[in-house]
C-alpha cells in the first residue's frame, strides 16, 4: 500500500510547486460568494491539458482541496457561505466573528479543515474499492431517505423557533419545484415566463439569501459589522489547538461522515457539513450553544466537508461516477487526457498516477495549513479594517459576479436579488435563511428519489412497499426517528434530573 516511489514522485519540486499553486488559488477562489470549488475548478482546468495526467490530477485536487476550504472565509467574516459546503460553517462562525473571536474562528475552520482533508485522503488511500461497491448500493429509495433525513436537521438549526424553521424549509422546498420537472419534464411555477423555466440555480439562491441581506445592513447599520480588537491577537494558533485537541472526537467524527457522505453520487459537501453539525449538536451534553459562537459547531462543519474531498474521488476514480459535483469536472479533464477510470486504474502504470495522486493530496492537505492561516490573516485583518464604503460594493460585486458566473444568465442575477430582499424581510420577521436553503438544497433530491421509487414499486404492484424494503433504507429511517425524538427524549430526562446533578461543566470548546 506504501509505495515509496509513489510518495517521491508526490514529493518532486514539480509536484510540490504545483500544490502550493493549486491550493492558493483555490483558496482564493473559493472565498468569493459565488465561485464555488465546480467553478474554481472550471476556470482553471485548461491549464492541466498540456500537463502530464499525474501532474494534472495532483493540480485539481489541490485546487479542490483550496477552494472547499477557502469557502469558509466568507462563511465566518460575511455570514455567506463562499461556497454552498460552508452553509453550516455560517451558524456559529458568524457568531464568533461578532463577538470578536473571527481570528480564532478562521485558525480553527483551518485546522479543521486540514483534519477533515487528511481522514478523506486516508479514505481514498484505504477504502476505495469497498466504498465504492456501499455507493453503488444507494437507489432512488435511499437518496429519497436521505433528503428526509437531512430536513430533520431543521430542528437542529431552528432551536427555540422550530415552527419558524419549518415554515422556511416548506418556503424553501416550494423554490425548489420552480422550473422544469425533473422525472416529467412539466413546467411548474413558471408563471408563463422563460426566465423561471431554469428553476433556481442553488448557488443564486444561496448567495442571494445569505448574501444580500448582509449587504443591505450593512449600508443600513452605521456600525461596523465585526467587532473590532484594540490589539492583533495574530493567529491565536495555541487556543485553536486547545479546542481541536479537546473536541478531537468530534473532528474524527466528522470527518468520518465526510468521507462516506462524499462516496454517495450527487451529496456532496454541503450535505456532508449538514449532517455532521447535526450530530455534533445532537451529541453535545450542551447543545443550547450550538447556533451561537460554538467552535465545536465550526469544527464540525468545516472537518466534514473538507474530507468530501477524498471521498468524492472513491466513486470517481473506482467507478467513473462522480461523487460531488468537482469531481465531475474532474473527470472530464481525465477523459481529456485519455484516461479511463475504473477498477483497472489502480493497477499498472495507472496505480502509479492514482497513488501518486493520493499522496499528492495528503501534501496538498499539509501545504494548506501554512497557507490558509497566513490568508486567513490577512483576510480577517482586511475585512474587519476596510471602510464600508470600500467593502459593500466590492462584495456586492462578487456576488454578482458569481451568480452570472454559473450559467453566463442575467436572470440568475435577477433572482439572486429578488430572493435576496425576501430573505431580508424574512429575517426581520425572525426567518433564518438556513433552512430555506436547506429545502432548495434538498427538494429536489427527494423528488427525484421518490418519484423514481415510485415509479420502481409501481411496477411490482405495491408502490409504498419499496421505501421500506431494503436494509439501508430502513436504516436511514430509524436514523430519521431517531434524529426527531432526541431532543425530546433529552428534554424529558433533564426535566426529571435533581437540581445539582452531574456538572458538564467541563464540556467546554
């Protein structure tokens, strides 16, 4: 498995050089609202043509690994997700920034993140085949349960205004059914205009929701939108290691969901970060402090969706499915150079190009540290120092910029801004944005999954058996079950606890 010519041909300056380029620009793209890792990528794949295939596959992942990560700065200094993978890392890195600890916020999205890479590289390394062949065993039935799955975790981001929460999810799922159908090909909500007929890109929606609702308070506020510290406290490195090592089973926790929630076709990271901040949350003997400057919450999120970067290329690399939707990119730049993948990859001079390559994102995992910190710096400094009359048009341009960007359409733009002012009244009335993106996110992949399911149990006779007919589905569901009743269950125990109980006083980030 160690092969040491593998790790000499990852380790040669070439490669190096190329690790440090990938990562730094995918950084830096990636903390653009808008220009999402798929884009990141996209934008500079032409330059992996004239490369070797070894040299290309190591430039991308390193591109990929940035951009995921570089997400989170605009997550935690913007309250806008640079990338859809960084919508959980919003709810308590946000938090943290407004009280001053945005420094701390980004060391630890960082570490995080290098944590999560280095579980979905060993993913890669170890479990490719085996994973692959769990991949292939989710139908339409087990994608349906999984987004059902994930709108439960609504009760975990709207916590003391469930109603709220649903109410916005419902708002959500009803965007998500704008445009064309996906099984039946019929038009709905479209009002008879050919703007609508596209549905609503979910990066347009993500960026309007949580994008613009910032900007137009921050013209509105007089006040800076980030407390401001008297002295810089650099890096504050040592506190960031002292809450990762302290909180180090939930970073393995997460990063493991990361990496099996990346070998699941279409998830992806945002999915991933999701589920993860969920669990962290559910399993935290102080939950009430997730959604409010939790560092746990950040490492979570950020841990999860960085190792869907190792776990997205298992179906890619082993099957030729792509597992997130870089990874498509990605596969389409391998055809390009000629190369088919497949279980045969891994062997002859094509295991030489995989484990050159798996290697190569271990380094590239590493290089990110030095990097991400060193731009995180920088970016925290900048954004908490630059006047309002500088920052507002310079986001709102991004943001713009990105949603055009996705699918070269003015209408995207259009509606990036309409759904942006509703999402601003929304929140004044107390609406989250979190879950109404949860339900843009997640409303198609239930339809599609259970409209195929459907159409699957039709064909037997009994259509509603199917959804309960396979060990994975029935799994998910008592998951489901489970997900709904914890809080309760909880909430009950602790009524009943004697005053003075057992102190979780040492719980702490």
């Amino acid at each position: 498995m160690f092969h040491v010519e593998h790790i000499l041909a990852a380790l040669t300056p070439l490669h190096l050089l190329l690790a440090v380029i990938g990562v730094t620009a995918g950084t830096v793209l990636g903390a653009i609202p808008g220009l999402t890792a798929t884009m990141a990528i996209a934008v500079l794949v032409p330059l992996t043509f004239s490369m070797d295939p070894t040299s290309a596959l190591l430039l991308m992942g390193a591109i990929y690994t940035g951009a995921i990560y570089g997400g989170a700065y605009a997550a935690i200094l913007l309250n806008t997700p640079g990338t859809p993978s960084a919508i959980a890392t919003t709810f308590d890195g946000f938090p943290m920034a407004k009280r001053g600890d945005g420094d701390l916020a980004v060391t630890i999205a960082c570490l995080s993140s290098v944590v999560g890479g280095l579980v979905g590289a060993a993913a890669l390394l170890f479990l490719a085949p085996p994973l692959a062949k769990v991949a292939l065993a989710f139908g339409p039935v087990e994608y349906f349960w999984l987004a059902i799955f994930g709108l439960t975790l609504i009760s975990a981001i709207s916590a003391g205004q469930l109603l709220k929460g649903l109410i916005g999810a419902s708002f959500g799922l009803v965007l998500s059914c704008v445009g064309v159908a996906p099984i039946s090909g019929a038009p709905r909500f479209t009002f008879e205009t050919s703007t609508l007929l596209g549905g609503i890109d979910v990066v347009s929606g993500l960026i309007g929701l949580y994008c613009i609702p910032v900007l137009i308070d921050l013209v509105a506020r007089p006040e800076r939108h980030l407390e401001i510290q008297a002295e810089s406290r650099g890096y504050r490195l040592a506190e960031a290691v002292r809450s990762c090592l302290s909180n180090w089973g939930n970073l393995v926790r997460s990063s493991l969901l990361g990496a099996f929630v990346g070998i699941l076709p279409g998830a992806g990271g945002s999915i991933a970060g999701l589920v993860a901040y969920s669990e962290a949350r559910r399993s935290s003997k102080t939950p009430e402090r997730y959604g409010k400057g939790e560092p746990r919450g950040l490492q979570a999120s950020e841990s999860a969706n960085n190792a869907t970067v190792g776990g997205g290329m298992i179906p890619t690399l082993v099957l030729g499915i792509p597992g997130t939707p870089p990874d498509a990119v990605i596969l389409g730049a391998l055809l390009v150079q000629g190369i088919r993948t497949g279980p045969a990859m891994f062997q002859d001079n094509g295991g030489s190009i995989v484990y050159t390559f798996i290697y190569g994102l271990f380094i590239a995992t590493l290089i990110m540290l030095p990097i991400g910190l060193l731009i995180g710096r920088y970016a925290f400094k900048s954004i908490v120092t630059f006047p309002k009359a500088v920052l507002v048009p310079i986001v709102a341009f991004m943001t713009i910029l990105g949603a055009y960007s996705i699918r070269n359409s003015l209408s995207d733009v259009i509606i990036m801004i309409a759904l942006g002012v509703i999402g601003w009244f929304l929140s004044r009335l107390g609406f989250k944005p979190s879950p109404i993106v949860l339900g843009l996110i997640l409303g198609p992949i239930a339809e599609q999954g259970f409209v195929q399911g459907w159409m699957i149990g039709g064909a037997t006779g009994d259509p509603l058996s199917i959804f309960l007919s396979g060990p994975l589905a029935i799994t998910i569901v008592v998951l489901i079950v489970f997900s709904l009743f914890y809080p309760l269950i909880v909430g009950h125990l602790r009524r009943r606890s004697p005053p003075g109980g057992p102190s979780h006083g040492n719980d702490i980030p």
